[in-house]
C-alpha cells in the first residue's frame, strides 16, 4: 500500500483521527498537506514538522469558498496537483433539536459539508482527467444512529455520505475511487471530556462487542488501504470502524 509519488491534501488533521490519518499516508511515502483552522495554525505546523515532505495549510472552512482557496493553497504547497483528497474536518455543536440556533446550523453546514464539496469539485475533476484519484470522507457512526444533541451533526454525516457515494457512481470510470469510514467511539481529543466520566465510559464500552474504544490509528489502516492501489476496485463503502457499535 505504498503511495511514493503522490499528493494528499488532509482537512481538519491536526489532531486525533485526522492527524493519525495524516501519519500513515506520509509513512507510505505520500506528500501530505495538512489542513486545520487558523487558530491551530501552530498545533498543524507542529505534525507537519514531524511527518517527511508534509506542510502546513492552516485555513478556516467556514467561509463561502473557502475550500476552492484551500485547494489553490495545497496545490502550491505540495508542488502539483492533489491525488488523494481525505475530508476530516468537522464541527459539533451539542444542543437539544429544538434549541438549535441558526448560526450553529451555518457554521456546521459550512465546514462539515458545503465546503468539503466545493474542495471536491476544484480537485477531482483533475483526478479524472489523470485517470487516478482517491477521495476519502471521515463520517460517523452517528450517520447511523444519531446522538439526540446533535442533530444537525448527524445529518450532515450522513449527507456527506450520500454526496461521496453518488460521486463515486460518476468517476469511477476515470480510476477515481470515493469512499468513507465512519469510526465509532475513538479516543481522541475530542471525546476526552466525555469518555473521562467513569458512568459514560462504561456505558459506552457496553455498546462495543469488541471491548474497547478505538484508536485514532485503528481508523488510520482502513483510511490507508482505502487510499492505495490495494483498493482500487473498491468505491462507493462506508467502512464502520467502531468495534461492532453499529451492529
């Protein structure tokens, strides 16, 4: 599953999966440009100090266009154009359905959404036209079963899901595969506030027949074989990694 050669452009991988993510296409040998928010510009820097041949590209998605400008910005960075797009960032907003306030529902629309589709449409229309392409979106297992706090979240996994799979339909001919992971419970950052309650903890181990909560590196073998030649004739999954919890 080598990936000597190629370009990777990584949103929302400063920390946790997508960090992870980042790690192993670099240890392949792939040039990885990563991507978070401007206020982890230093955080993003720091991982891309430690991976070979990767940079940084702190930038905001939650501004109209703004994944057209990161596209631009990866394409200078990396020196070429990208071959491998993996859509990692993303925003919750934990509030009950009926409380859900406008600008929440904006800011979650832009950056887990919106703007991973316009990073698509600046970016695979070049995988085609190169005959190989791999687009990787980072959903959830809330795509499945959503938390009754995070509503819009929920959705708009799920939509991301509906999007990548009917993009995969429309390039598969051009050798451009697009496929999704949706990891369950991970030790991350993220979670760490929820997952230190001892009650919580336990409740959520309850759900996992494989006994433990999963690791950011856990999702990053299935996110490496999804973007290597190994997986070439596979497009259109959703890979749960999450222990068995959606079953």
């Amino acid at each position: 599953m080598r990936l000597d050669g190629r370009r990777a452009l990584l949103t929302g991988a400063s920390r946790g999966i997508g960090a992870a993510i980042a790690a192993a296409l670099a240890g392949a040998g792939a040039r990885v440009a990563v991507n978070a928010a401007e206020a982890q510009a230093e955080e993003t820097r720091a991982l891309a100090a430690t991976l070979p041949g990767a940079v940084a590209v702190p930038l905001d998605l939650g501004s109209t266009g703004s994944g057209a400008r990161l596209a631009h910005l990866a394409e200078q960075a990396l020196g070429g154009p990208t071959d491998i797009l993996v859509l990692c960032a993303a925003i919750q907003v934990e509030e009950e359905w009926h409380a859900a306030e406008a600008a929440d529902m904006d800011l979650q629309w832009s950056i887990n959404l919106r703007e991973a589709l316009t990073l698509t449409q600046a970016i695979v229309p070049g995988m085609a036209e190169r005959r190989w392409g791999r687009v990787l979106g980072v959903s959830s297992v809330q795509a499945l079963r959503p938390h009754p706090r995070m509503m819009v979240y929920a959705a708009l996994k799920a939509a991301l899901a509906n999007a990548l799979r009917n993009l995969a339909k429309q390039v598969a001919a051009q050798g451009v595969t697009a496929n999704l992971i949706s990891p369950g419970a991970i030790d991350t950052p993220r979670n760490a506030a929820t997952l230190a309650d001892p009650a919580m903890r336990a409740r959520v181990l309850g759900r996992i027949p494989a006994g433990r909560l999963g690791t950011a590196e856990d999702c990053a073998g299935a996110a490496l074989f999804l973007c290597s030649d190994a997986a070439a004739y596979v497009t259109g999954a959703d890979i749960p990694v999450d222990g068995g919890m959606a079953l």
